[in-house]
C-alpha cells in the first residue's frame, strides 16, 4: 500500500521547526516509513515503495522529488520504460515553468514537491487525481498526506479533527464533494491538475490544469480520425500501465468498457500475467458471466466467477478506516474481500477496472448530443443528422429533441453545483444547508458556462476521482489502476464532441467503433447495460434490524438532517417499495457509520 507523508515548515520558527522535527522523529522510528526528499524547510517520507510501480522520482540538484508513477507523454507511442529517471533538462523545465511541464510532458498518479523561485516549496497533484494528496495545518507546520490514519498515529496527541457540518450536509444531499473542503474541518484537499504553496498561511493554489478547460480546447471531429486516435490512446495507456506489473487482476463485468480494456492486454498484446474475475448475483441484470465468458475466451485470458456475497454483513462499514469524508461502501460488498483474496492468491499487486469509460465514452442515456451540435454549429445541414441520433440517444421523439436543443441554445443553464439526489428522507433544513454550500463544487466550475450541456455534464462528471484506496481492506487490497482514466485519454474524450462519441445514436458507439474488431460481437453491439441493483437491495433487506439501529438513533436524525419518522417508514415498507430506495438507505448508511469516527458525533 503506498502512502506518502511530508512535513513543511518555515525554518525561521523554532517552534514550528521543532514540532516538525519532533513529527519527523516519531515516523523515522518506523521501519516501513523511508525519507525520500529532506531539506531546512521540507522532509518527505513514503511507504510501500516498489521500483517500476511506485517510486520516488529525484529533481536535479535538490529541487524537489515526484512520488508515484510517471509516464512519459512521447512514450506514448512506442513502449514505455518501466523506469523513468528525470534528468537535469527535464527537472529544470519542471521547476522553471512552475510545475506546468510535467503537467504537459509527463502522465500517471503521482504527487509532486517542487521548489519555486524563493527557494519555497510547493505540492502538485497530477491532473488524473489518481492518488488523494490532503493538507492538515498544526502550529505551523502543513502536513501533507495521503491516507488519514497516518496523519492521527503520527500525532495523537495533536485534536482530533472535527466535522465540518456545512461539507457533510452537501454531500448528503449533492453526493461527492469536488472543491477543496473536506468533510473533515481543517482538512483541505489539493485538487487534480492543482498546485498549492506550502509554509506560512498560504492561500488556495493555482490550477495548472482542469477538465473545463481542456473541453474547450479544438474539438476533433473527424471521424476516422477520431477512430483511429481513441483506439489507439486507449491501448497505449492500458499496456503503459500493464507494463509496471508482472502479474494483474481485471474485473470483468462483461460490459463494453471492462471488455475494451481485457482487449488492450489480451495475450501478446501484453507480457504481465493477466487473469479476469467476474462478480455475478441473482437478479435481471446482476449475471454477465455469458458476455464476460465471450470476452476472456477471445482474449485467451483466464476467467475467475465468483458470486456476490449475500448475505454480506453492513457492520462491517462500521469498522472502515477513517476517511477525511464518506465513502460509499455498495461496490465494496463482498468483492472487496474476494478481490484482496484472489490477488493475493494470484501474486497480482494490481486490480485493474473499466471505471470511468461511461463518462470517458459517453453513456447518458439524453439527447443532448443535438444541443451540443446546435452551440457548435447552428442549424446547418448536419443538425438533422445530429437531431435523429440525440433522439435515439435519449429515446425521445425527433421534435422533443430538437426542441431541448433549441432551449439550450437560446437560454443555457449552469448550475452552480450538482442537483440535489432524492430528497425524501432529508430534512428541509438539511437541503437549505446544503444549498449554501456552493464552495464544495469545483472552483473552475464557473468556466463551464462556455460548454455544451452534454459535454458540460461530461467534464463535471470527471472531476470526481475514483477512489485509490480500500477502506475496508486497507493494506489486504490490490493496487486500484483505472486505465481509462488515464490523462492522455481523457484530455483526448474531453475534445470529442458528444455527438461524435454517439454518432448513430448509442452510448458509446465511438468506442464501439474503434474496437469492433477486438471484441465479440455480442458485446460490440449489446444494447443492456448490467448493474447490481437487485444485490443492493438483498443486502438491505438482510441487514434491516442494523440499518434501523444505526439510523434512526443516528447523528444524521440527530443533526437534524434526515427525517427520522420518514426513514422508520421506510424501512418498515414492503420490500417492494424499499427496492427503488435500497441506494438511498446504502448512503445514509456509509454517512452514519463513517460519523463514529469523529468526536463532534457526540459533543455536538
């Protein structure tokens, strides 16, 4: 399990230079922890280092270090080195320019310290967000870190933190928080494409590189071109990253997405071992072991089937690590122990996924395909064309569509955050808290009044990272590696307009398209899209007595944010007026249980 943890200071106060060197002191004492950059001002620790998949990358003449795994932007096409070392050019261009060349020459997860002109220092999270990187400020010295628990073992002595009531309230009702506050009072996080000034009182950073902007770069829409270049952006990018290990499970759910990626690493196409697991329940659209059999069988790649645990405990959530906000545990059920099993069992250090193909690829199931056309475009003799594959796209009539895309273009709607999720059980002052939560979206939002309204919601979907760690399994899981979330390919799907992502009228048929020939027809061309919905509410309804004791004498009721007679109701509702909510019950749930942790769930 990599993490990283760096202690910044200003060397000119004893006192915090000596809580900074006491810190220090106390990690050093651990074995497992290993000093990788070390100046008057900064010291920068790792752990679960592994050359090739997680490292320590050196600037020149001590201008700072990267973490993590960096790619290099021109191996993209030609095979990458599995080491990179960054010579004196490259580390001058990278401290010169403020960070922005490695943002523009290099790719991967990694988290950079970089001196600036002064000779202070600076944190640069890569634009993937791949790994978390979280600031904690205490007496003058900022801590730097990724992973919570060892900011609150490093110092116990030191307050716990306290929850930030406004951040928990929208992301109860909003979903994710994407600006920099956490759930957690005085911890920020530095966001992806970000760099913050460390020491002293240092402001908001700067963003060097932000999804809004890189959808407003010159789209591409030529569609062999586009064909050619999203085929071959998404196989450099799997096999870059297959590259890093020797052997690596796949989930495969026999979606177009997980089989796209099992495609990129089919035998000889990739040298690491590579074997597939597919998670199946009961239910009308829980079992794909028939698409993910067709899909291993072409890829001659071994296939593992496991059924989802359903009898899964929720107490289990009750004893996650602490996280500096929720996390929602639903896609962890179960599988998150098989996948730690399995890997293990495999020699795999890597668990890779399909996450992030339905925004990447484009599966919204809306016409907005057309007024995007529309913005780009005005009505000349493509919109037609364009009208009929957004009606398609969004099962709407002809007229409908045209009419939605016309409304768009004569009065376009930005909203300042995410709608809120259902509100049923939430209490109305829990949504007027969150309505005044407008900080805890993303600071570039404004930028995309400038966008379309399906390539808008494309890029606010991909400001939300996908987590890297298991707070269940902790140091039990696999390396998360998400592929298709690679910089490249995103920079690349955030240029191409939706209606050249769906042109012809399906969800993804771009990526359809530029894959036909790898993939088995029947996934090529498969219309359903599978899901868990019916193990979701199989698990509720086995842990009812659980979800009633933890909500209805909860913080959340206590808090006033969610409506405690409204919630009884609910789960003491027929099963089949529960099975359309069981989402919404799973929230509250990971909300409530991530709360034991912190001391404000009961001063308060």
């Amino acid at each position: 399990m990599f993490r990283y943890l760096a202690l910044a200071w200003d060397d000119t106060l004893p006192p915090a230079a000596a809580l900074a060197r006491r810190l220090a002191l106390q990690l050093q004492a651990c074995p497992a922890w290993q000093t990788v950059f070390l100046c008057p001002r900064l010291h920068v620790l790792v752990t679960g280092a592994a050359a090739g998949i997680n490292e320590a990358y050196p600037l020149h003449a001590g201008q700072g270090v990267v973490l993590g795994k960096l790619f290099r932007r021109c191996d993209l096409t030609q095979p990458s080195p599995r080491h990179v070392v960054l010579d004196a050019r490259e580390s001058d261009a990278i401290v010169g320019s403020g960070g922005r060349a490695l943002v523009r020459d290099h790719w991967g997860r990694h988290i950079s310290f970089l001196a600036d002109r002064s000779g202070r220092f600076q944190v640069l999270r890569d634009p993937s967000g791949t790994l978390p990187c979280f600031l904690r400020h205490c007496q003058g010295v900022t801590i730097v870190f990724s992973w919570l628990e060892d900011v609150l073992h490093l110092a116990p002595e030191l307050p716990r933190p306290e929850v930030n009531a406004d951040a928990l309230a929208a992301q109860l009702v909003h979903g994710e928080l994407a600006g920099r506050e956490t759930a957690l009072q005085g911890i920020t996080q530095v966001l992806p494409g970000e760099i913050v000034a460390l020491g002293g009182r240092a402001g908001p950073g700067t963003l060097l590189w932000n999804v809004f902007e890189q959808a407003q770069l010159a789209p591409i829409e030529d569609l062999p071109e586009a064909t050619e270049t999203l085929r071959h952006t998404v196989r450099a990018c799997a096999q870059a990253w297959a590259g890093c290990y020797d052997s690596i499970l796949l989930r495969l759910s026999g979606g177009v997405d997980s089989s796209i990626l099992l495609s990129c690493l089919a035998r000889g196409h990739s040298p690491a071992r590579v074997s597939c697991v597919n998670y199946h329940s009961p239910g009308v659209d829980s079992d794909e072991r028939r698409y993910a059999r067709l899909a291993a069988a072409l890829a001659q790649r071994e296939l593992i089937e496991r059924e989802r645990v359903a009898h899964f405990s929720l107490e289990t959530i009750l004893h996650a690590a602490p996280m500096p906000a929720p996390v929602n545990h639903v896609g962890r059920m179960g599988s998150a122990q098989m996948d730690a099993e399995l890997a293990a069992a495999l020699g795999a250090a890597a668990l890779f996924t399909g996450g992030g193909g339905d925004q990447l690829f484009f599966e919204f199931r809306q016409c907005w395909p057309a007024a995007d056309y529309l913005r780009l475009h005005g009505i000349d003799r493509g919109f037609p064309a364009a009208v009929m594959d957004a009606a398609r796209l969004g099962q709407v009539s002809v007229w409908r569509a045209m009419r939605l895309a016309l409304a768009d273009r004569l009065r376009p709607k930005v909203p300042a955050q995410t709608p809120p999720r259902s509100p049923n059980l939430f209490t109305e002052a829990a949504l007027a808290q969150a309505a005044q939560g407008r900080r805890f979206s993303h600071p570039a939002l404004q930028q995309a009044a400038g966008l379309p309204i399906g390539k808008r919601t494309q890029a606010l979907q991909l400001t939300y990272p996908i987590n890297y760690y298991d707070p269940f399994e902790r140091e039990a899981a696999p390396e998360l590696v998400n592929p298709l979330l690679s910089q490249p390919l995103v920079e690349l799907c955030l240029r191409l307009p939706t209606y050249v992502l769906t042109q012809g009228g399906r969800g993804r048929a771009l990526a359809r398209r530029a894959f036909a020939a790898d993939l088995p027809p029947e996934i090529a061309n498969r219309r359903s899209k599978g899901g868990m919905e019916e193990h979701i509410r199989v698990v509720l309804l086995d842990n009812l007595d659980f979800a009633r004791g933890l909500l209805l004498e909860g913080e959340l009721v206590r808090r006033g944010l969610v409506d405690r007679a409204r919630t009884e109701a609910l789960l003491g509702s027929d099963p089949a007026t529960l099975a359309g909510r069981a989402g919404e019950i799973h929230i509250c749930l990971a909300i409530e249980a991530w709360l034991r942790h912190w001391p404000s769930a009961q001063a308060q």
